[in-house]
C-alpha cells in the first residue's frame, strides 16, 4: 500500500475515535529503518484543549488502531506501530499549524542561507503569500518562501 493512502487510511480510521477522546491526528509517518517498517502515528489534543497528550492517550489510540488494522490487513509487510506526541519542539507540517502555532516561538531552518545565515529564530507571525513570516528578538520582521525551508519548529522555551 502507498504510503500517501496509509496517512489518508489513518486518517478516516480514526477520526472519529480521536475526536470522541479530545484528539486530533498531528501526522502520520511510514518509513523503512534498515530492515524494519515503522507506521509513526501523532496525536495532539484539539486545539482548544489546555493540557498535553498522555502516555495513556497514547495507548488508548494505539490499541485501537492495532485492532482496527489487524481486522482490515491494509498493510502487506510488517511493520511496528508507534503512537506518541508530536513533542514540544514539534515541527510544523500544515498551513493549519501554522495558524495554530502563530504567536509562538519557532526554529525555522533553511536549505541555503540568507544574509550568511540558514537558522533563524523568532515569533511565528503565519503564513503570508506562501512565505513563513516571524518576527525576531530585535522586531525585525523576516520572510521566508516556504520552498525553502527545510523545517520549522516550535522553539522550546523555559
């Protein structure tokens, strides 16, 4: 099976039970690691939610989609399953975390540099006409075309 119609198998599985438990689905990752296939499920809590994910969310929404793939077999190799957060240095993936995740702290990492540098840090401030804009500590405000960023992250504060 495809590894794009993994995510979107995932996706229509478990909606419905993630919603019912205050989840939402952050990512979904198959990959090979040397001999071994990993299906990597993300798991937030709804946006509107205050508190973090689980060690028992987590095992909540890993046995049920362990039962509901053993009972469908979508997935000719084996593979381990791994359910967990997507961290507090998560990266951003979607337009949608990028709403959801403007005002906050962020790591944006580039594939070449700009002005000698590849790695900026400041405030989210979204996406703008496909550009990644924050704001730095000195409230200069940088754009970058989302083509080349390599990866953004929320930045771990303490």
């Amino acid at each position: 099976m495809a590894k794009k119609r993994i995510k979107e198998l995932i996706e229509e599985i478990s909606a419905g039970f993630l919603a019912e438990n205050g989840l939402e689905l952050y990512n979904v990752e198959f990959v090979k690691e040397a001999k071994d296939w990993f299906l990597r499920v993300y798991i937030d809590k709804r946006e509107e939610a205050e508190d973090y994910v689980s060690t028992e969310d987590c095992e909540k929404v890993s046995r049920f989609l362990s039962d509901e793939l053993d009972r469908m077999d979508p997935i000719e190799q084996n593979y381990y399953l791994e359910v967990s957060s997507p961290g507090m240095d998560r990266q951003l993936l979607t337009p949608e975390h990028y709403r959801r995740f403007t005002g906050k702290q962020v790591v944006v990492k580039l594939y070449s540099g700009i002005e000698g540098r590849k790695v900026y840090e400041g405030v989210l401030q979204g996406l703008r006409d496909g550009n990644v804009v924050i704001k730095d500590d000195k409230d200069k405000e940088w754009m970058f075309p989302l083509d080349q960023v390599a990866k953004t992250n929320l930045a771990v504060v303490f």
